[in-house]
C-alpha cells in the first residue's frame, strides 16, 4: 500500500472513531456557535445530570419539550405532557440511560446544529423557541433514544 492510500485508510478510521478530548470552554464555543446560549445550556446541562443521579423524574419532565419524543422498550411514543413523563417515567427512561446521563462529562458533549447529543444519542437537548420569532428561547430535552 501506498503512503497516500495508508494516510486516507488512517484517516478514515479515526474519524469513525469517538472525538478527541475537548475542553469546556471549546465545548462550550461550540454550543454557542451553532445553538445559541451556551451559558443557558450549561445550567440545564447541571440540573439534568443531577435530575438522573437523583432520580427525579419531575425535573426531567420539565427540562423537556412537549410533545417529545421517547424510545424504550422497542417501541416509539410520543408524550403529550410533563405528567405523561412522570408518571411511566421508570418505564421510559431505562437505568442505563438515566446512569449515562448522570455520569456524563461536559467534555465529552457532542453538538451539531441539531442540538448537544448526551452519550451516543440516549437524550438529546436543543435551544427551543419560545415565539414565532425565536427571540427567546430556552433548553429542553428534544428526544430520549434508550
């Protein structure tokens, strides 16, 4: 094989592989370049870690946006409400999936322009408006993936 064909193989694998480390900060540029409010994502980004550390399904179902979407179970269901969160929330969101979240490191975020990706796609958050003009908005939990 040719250095060239070794070089693009190489390079091919890593970028399939896991993101190198990040630092908050680049982290944080990142959310605030394509979402907008890093600042806003940082305070929901603590109280929904410590929601799944602690169990507290009533902080998650407020952190989300209605109606959200959850995979569990092998099925897809579409939640109209908080209450519907709290309510089957042992069933919705499995242990795994609320330990990931608990134990998941700002560094390791990924972002795209879609939102902020916790583990490999087990919830994810976005910046969502509040008004036609999305002058305001705020950040919630967008979809959960068990």
């Amino acid at each position: 094989m040719t250095k060239r064909v070794w070089f693009l193989c190489l390079a091919a694998v890593l970028m399939t592989g896991p993101a190198l480390a990040q630092s908050h900060e680049e982290v944080s540029a990142r959310i605030e370049a394509l979402q907008g409010d890093a600042a806003g994502f940082a305070e929901a980004f603590d109280l929904l870690t410590e929601a799944m550390r602690f169990g507290d399904p009533v902080t998650v179902a407020q952190l989300a946006d209605y109606p959200l979407t959850v995979r569990a179970n092998g099925e897809e269901y579409e939640l109209i409400e908080a209450r519907d969160l709290v309510d089957n929330y042992d069933r919705l969101v499995m242990a795994e999936t609320q330990a990931m979240v608990a134990d998941q490191s700002f560094e390791d975020l990924f972002v795209n322009a879609e939102g902020v990706m916790f583990g490999n796609g087990e919830v994810w958050m976005a910046s969502v408006c509040d008004d036609n003009a999305c002058s305001r908005t705020h950040w919630a939990i967008i979809t959960i993936n068990n």
